[in-house]
C-alpha cells in the first residue's frame, strides 16, 4: 500500500511538470519569448537596455591581430646624445624616460648616437605611417621594421606637430604596403572592446586587450628644466589594454581590426591605465595626404593656454576688469601670421571673427575652419585694454 501511495505522488510530480513545460511552451509561442527577448518587449517598459553577447567560434582577438600584422611596425630612431650626466632633451624628458627607460644611460664621453624604438601603423599602400612624435623627436636618423622583411627601410617625417603629439612618415621604399583601416573615434563606448598592438621593449607584434575605460580624459607630461614644453592632452581615450614602453605610437584596434586610436601614454600612479589619442585628430590629415600629395593645414603661428581661475581672478584684480574670458598666448613663432600681424606673448586672445573664446579647443576647431589666406579679425586684452588685431591665415610648416 505504501509502495503504491509512493508511486502515485511520483506520478502526480511528473504530471505538474509536463503541464507546466506544455503550458510554457504554449506562452513561449504566443509572446516569443526567447532567451534574447527585452524585458520592453514583455511590457516592462522600465527595463530598456539589451546586451550584445560575443560568443565567437573561434579567437577574434588573434584573428585581429594577424589581419593587421602587417600594418603594424617598429620605428628605430636615432638621436644624438652627449653624455650620460646630461643627456639632453628628449632624453631627460620624463615623458620620453617613462615611455623608453633609462637604457640610454652611457658612460662620459664625446657624443654619441643612441637609439630608441617605438611603434607605429601604416595607413597608405605607399608607405605613410603614422606615429607619436615623441618617438622620433629630434632623430637624425629614422628607419622602419616591416612584418616579413629582415632589413629596415629607412623613413623621413613628411609632418609632425609637437603639441598634439602627432607624426606621420613616409616610408623610403618602392613597393606597395598593407594598411590598416581607421575606425570612428567619435563611435566608441566606454566599456567597448580595444586591442593594443605595438613593440613594447623591443618585443616586436605584441598583442593586449581590454576595454574602452573612459573617454575625453586630459592629462600633461611637466617640462623639464632643459628648456623643453610640457605636452598636454586634453582628449584621450582611457584603456585598460596594457601599454607599455614601446607600445607608443602603435595601433588601438576595435572589434573591427579598425584603428580607434594612436597609443600614447600610461599612467605611473596605477596600472591598467593607458592612453591613447583619438584617430580622428590625425584623420584629416591622413585624407589631406592622400588626396593632395602633401600638407596644407590652417597656421597662425601661437602657442596658448587656459589660465587657471586663480589667474583670472588676479588679473581682474590687477587692471580693474569686470569679466575675463579667453586663452593666453605664451610664445609667438618668429615670422609667423600671428608674429607678421603684431600678437605678442601673454595676450589673453577673447574673440576670433566675432566667436568667443572660453577654452583651447575653441581657438584650434576656428584656426581649422579657415582657408590659407584667409583674413581674421582677433580680439584681445594687453596689459588691460582691449584691442583687435587683423591677421592672415598662413600655411603651416611641416615640422613645428
């Protein structure tokens, strides 16, 4: 009897789960519910967000990394150094020992020659590559390390812009080369996949990854007392792909093999926090090249700053002004629109062709906007009183 009443629950148990399996079945077809469904289309109208799952079939990331292989080089520059107690600008640039190290360090003696390494991408079947100009600063001597060949090619710089740290060069070769594909800085996400590709240490074709930490991040590389500026960036992409010595100038790849950005810095105070700048910011560039067979950029010939409010409220105090906006100048190029049409340094610049000034960007994206020749009315405050002084946009040097 008790064996019965033990089967019979058995049963009830197999039955109440049957129906519920049909009866889900039976919801599943009416609503198609599937393990994908968003909570919106159930009638939560609260729960919006969907999730894209990435379940490859086999490693995206090393297939990545071997489509873009051969995009990807070492740049070896040479640059001449005089001993090893005063080594001299780029070498005593903090910016340039974290990124290369202390490797430079040479008994004292005459001159001499020392090399650095770096990474880099091309972008042209030509041969133009793109690179951080900290890595082939003031090198007398530059060559390129292609995937599959043995010798180096040698490379001149074609353009390079020392404060957004920006190169390009052009490979010194008859022959065509495997570009990589640049992406969309402005599409990319925090939380977006990145792929760092570059040379850290001298280990060339080293693959990382992570994700898109945060974006628009600033940060400045201080000056040092050889007489050398302080690089500031005011819009880079965060990572946690490792960045390492080496690494600088290399590719920051999407999910795409797309490059996303140029790597450019790590942060000492934490690891897993590197830097790179957007792709985008060289774009342009690259397209102007492309398309003209050389340079022609926008020039006034200023290097400017936002002062702090601390400043601000002293020079209000100082002259008596009500209001300050505006960037200061700190250094004017000789021979320059800007020098040719009478700035001079710490003129606090206020308005370009009528637009106000609040901050670095706004000076640069107007700069950009016009054409070489084009006249501009410049407002701005020396020693207390307003002025305008009228310029012409000139065309930039290739090498600043």
């Amino acid at each position: 009897m008790k064996r019965n009443l033990k089967y019979s629950r058995v049963a009830s148990y197999v039955f109440i789960a049957l129906a519920a399996l049909m009866i889900g079945m039976s919801l599943g077809a009416k609503y198609e519910i599937t393990p994908y469904t968003s909570a919106e289309e159930l009638g939560q109208e609260n729960f919006t967000a969907t999730v894209d799952t990435i379940i490859p079939g086999k490693n995206i990331f090393a297939d990545i990394a071997a489509k873009v292989d051969a995009g990807v080089v070492l740049v070896t520059s040479q640059i001449e150094v005089q001993s090893s107690t005063d080594l001299g600008f780029p070498f005593d640039d903090p910016f340039f020992r974290f990124f290369f190290g202390d490797h430079f360090s040479i008994p004292n003696q005459q001159p001499r020659t020392q090399e650095g390494y770096g990474s880099g991408f091309i972008v042209t079947e030509d041969g133009y590559v793109v690179t951080n100009e900290h890595v082939i600063h003031n090198a007398t001597k530059i060559e390129v390390t292609v995937t599959g060949q043995e010798e180096a090619f040698p490379a001149e710089v074609v353009w390079s812009d020392y404060d957004s740290d920006l190169a390009i060069l052009k490979i010194k070769a008859d022959r065509k080369f495997h570009p990589i594909k640049m992406g969309d800085s402005d599409k990319i996400r925090p939380g977006d996949w990145a792929i760092a590709i570059g040379n850290p240490f001298g280990f060339e074709h080293t693959v990382t990854t992570g994700v898109i930490s945060a974006l628009g991040r600033p940060i400045t590389i201080p000056a040092t007392s050889s007489g050398s500026r302080a690089r500031t960036y005011s819009n880079l992409i965060q990572t946690d792909a490792a960045i390492n010595p080496g690494n600088s100038g290399g590719p920051l790849l999407n999910i795409d093999g797309e490059v996303i950005g140029i790597n450019t810095a790590v942060s000492l105070q934490g690891q897993g926090i590197g830097f790179a700048i957007p792709i985008n910011e060289v774009k342009g560039i690259v397209k102007t090249l492309k398309e003209e067979g050389e340079i022609v950029q926008p020039w006034l010939g200023i290097y400017y700053y936002e002062m702090t409010s601390r400043l601000k409220e002293e020079y209000k105090a100082y002259f008596n002004l009500s209001e300050l906006n505006g960037v200061m100048i700190s250094r004017v190029i000789k021979d320059s629109p800007a020098d040719k049409a009478g700035l001079r340094a710490n003129d606090i610049i206020t308005r370009i062709d009528g637009e106000q000034i609040n901050n670095i960007d706004d000076v640069k994206k107007i700069i950009e906007s016009k054409k070489i020749g084009d006249k501009i009315r410049i407002d701005i405050i020396r020693n207390g009183y307003s002025q305008m002084i009228f310029a012409e946009i000139g065309k930039r040097p290739n090498q600043l």
